[in-house]
C-alpha cells in the first residue's frame, strides 16, 4: 500500500512540473508592444487570454490564443526581432499577503 501511495505521489509531481515547462515559439509579428508567437503547438494550460506570461524576464500579458498562436502585450517587444524563437513561462509569484 506504501509502494502504491509513494508511486500516486510521484505521478502528481511530475504531472504537475510538465505542466508548469516553459514553451517555446516563434516570433512572427511585433506591433508597438504586441509580439505575436507561433509555438508549434496547444498552449500549455497555465496560459489563459488575459493572464500574465514571463516573457524575456520580464511580466507580459496574454491578448488573444488562436489555435497556436498567441498575441502577448509586454514591454520588452522593442528587445525581440521577427523569426527570433523565444520562451514563455509562467510567472513568478508575487509575493503578496506576505
């Protein structure tokens, strides 16, 4: 039963970790500080319309996700270049309430 438990456990983490990975894409568009991404496949689930991304090491938020594309508004557009591949992440933690 101990095996069993251990195993669950093991199972949720590393599920959990896939989850959280970082993604990958290509620059296709920079507009003011809009960058459209093509990543090459589904957003990972953490990335939602509206949401915050880290992009470049900085804070971006999501526009729009169509299909595998994805419009980020982030301050660090002027920093990227058309075709460049860049990655995605979540973001860190804020910190608040502590």
């Amino acid at each position: 039963m101990r095996r069993l438990l251990i195993t669950v456990v093991m199972l949720a983490v590393m599920a959990t970790a896939a989850m959280a990975a970082p993604q990958s894409g290509k620059v296709i568009k920079i507009q003011n500080k809009e960058v459209s991404l093509v990543l090459g496949a589904k957003p990972a689930i953490w990335v939602k319309k509206g949401g915050p991304v880290r992009f470049l090491g900085a804070r971006a938020m999501v526009v729009s996700i169509a299909s595998d594309t994805l419009v980020l508004s982030t301050p660090n557009a002027a920093k990227t270049k058309v075709g460049e591949t860049v990655t995605i992440d979540k973001p860190r933690a804020s910190g608040a309430g502590c």
